[in-house]
C-alpha cells in the first residue's frame, strides 16, 4: 500500500512540474510584430522542451507599453521570459526579478542604429537645419529611434519638443517632433512631404516592408546616431538553474536548425559579451 501511495505521489509531483505554463510577457511596444513573433518562439520552445520543464505556454500583455503595467504583471505573475527592445529591458531589469541573457538578432546583428530621414530634394541637409521644422517619430520608448536623436539635436542647441499634429507651429530654435505609432506612416509622412524628416531605425530603414525602393529612392539620410545592440532575451533570476540553462540552450540553438530559420521576423540569439549593467546605466 506504502508503495502504492509513494508512485501515486511521483505521477503526481511529475504531473505538476509540468501543469504550470511558461509565462511569457510583453510590453506592447511593437503591436504589429510583437505578438505574432512572441507567440511563434513560444511555440518553438514547448517543442523543443517535448513535455520537460514546460508543456504549455501563456503570454502576458501589458496595454499600450504603460510601463506601471508592465512591472506590475512581471512581479504578479511571475513572468518567466521576455523579449524586450534596449529602453524596455532596461526598466525591467531595473526594477523587477529578471535579468538579459541573451542578445536578439534581427537582419542579421545585434546592433541598430537611429537615423534621421527627409527627402532627397528637401533643403535640410544636417540636424542643424531642422530648426523650426517638424519630425515624425514611431514612438518615445526606443534608444536608437528616440533617445539617441534626441540626444544629438539637442546637442545642437535646438529644443526637442512633442506636437500634436504634423501641422503644428513650432518656435524658433526648436524642433517639433509628432508621435505616430506606425513605422509605415512615419516613412510615407515624411515622403508624401506631411512632416519634414522622419526619425527611424535601422532596421525599418532596411525593411522593405515599411521602406520600399521608390520610397527609398527619394530619402536621404542626414543624421546616424551610435549604434546599440537592440533587442533582449530576458529571464527570471530565481528560475531553477535546470530549467534556465535548458531555455538558454533552446534559444541559441533554434535557429541552426532548416525548419525554425522562419519562427518569426527575428533571426538568431547570441551570448551578451559585454557589461550591460553599464549600458543599462547610462540610458537614465
């Protein structure tokens, strides 16, 4: 009977290692591929797992990147992993249990840079001609496509300042920039000539999706800002070392494989090389 009862407990013990979902949380920051790219990895994940460990997976939203949210579902719900652009990862390694492990690849690096767009027949040819113009930005929450120009046209001198419309008035000595939360629109805004540059990142700059050719065709660059490695592979600190080391393995592995080359728009993971609590640092 003893004997009996001790197998039940092991079935059991074993059925509820593995009843708890692998929880997976994200910002909201990219609503057109965030989603889709986080639900096919996860899928990927619990493949590869084959039942250990993990044989579900349950994603966690936080609305419209509100950043209160967001730390507050990681703590609730005991986020497991995350992947998170450089201004995101940083708040959450900031302020919450997990940490980056790994570097994301996208277009083949790690790294994404910031550049400022108009027009090839436009008279703005430096970062000092934007004075009293106005610039569409994708959003306020990336480093290589915010932060980062910012920083350099304030260096200029000019003031940086938010506008409600692509028509706004903007004062002298400043630069207006309007927020549209769309990579598509921020490319056509500043080619259809309804916002004077445009601030993107590398890599829509060489997506064809949001920049196709005869779009391309007509901009030019006029400002680059540094380059930064982009994207993060975040884990629970307190995960067990088993089960951590195991979805480490899976992400560096996943795409050496010929059937996981399309899980998503994201193509590779790499080991971080580099102190990234000092990166982290100097964002603030």
């Amino acid at each position: 009977m003893l004997k009996h009862l001790l197998v039940l407990m092991l079935i059991l013990a074993s059925i509820s290692a593995v009843s708890e979902p692998l929880k997976v949380g994200r910002s909201a920051s990219d609503p057109a591929n965030g989603l889709v790219n986080l639900q096919k990895l996860s899928e990927q994940v619990i493949e590869e797992l084959k039942g250990k460990h993990y044989d579900s997976y349950k994603i966690y939203n936080a609305e419209n990147a509100d950043v209160p949210e967001l730390i507050s579902i990681i703590k609730d719900k005991k986020i497991d992993i995350m992947v998170e652009s450089l201004y995101f990862a940083s708040i959450i390694a900031d302020n919450t249990n997990m940490e980056p492990v790994l570097l994301v690849s996208r277009n083949g690096s790690v790294y994404i840079k910031g550049f400022i767009v108009t027009r090839k027949d436009s008279v703005i040819h430096s970062v000092n001609d934007l004075n009293g113009k106005i610039v569409t930005v994708i959003n306020t929450e990336s480093v290589p496509a915010f932060l980062l120009p910012k920083k350099m046209i304030e260096s200029t001198g000019l003031k940086f300042r938010m506008v409600q419309s692509a028509d706004s008035p903007v004062t002298e000595n400043s630069v207006g920039y309007y927020v549209t939360n769309d990579k598509a629109q921020a490319v056509n805004n500043v080619y259809l000539k309804k916002t004077d540059a445009a601030i993107i990142c590398s890599g829509v700059w060489e997506n064809v999706k949001f920049m196709p050719d005869f779009i391309k065709d007509n901009l030019k660059i006029i400002g680059t800002t540094e380059s930064v490695p982009g994207i993060y592979l975040l884990i629970r600190r307190d995960m067990e070392k088993a089960k951590k080391e195991k979805l480490i393995n899976i992400f560096l592995t996943m795409y050496r494989t010929s059937r996981a080359k399309n899980v998503c728009d994201l193509d590779g993971f790499h080991k971080i090389d580099f102190d990234w609590k000092t990166l982290f640092q100097n964002l603030k």
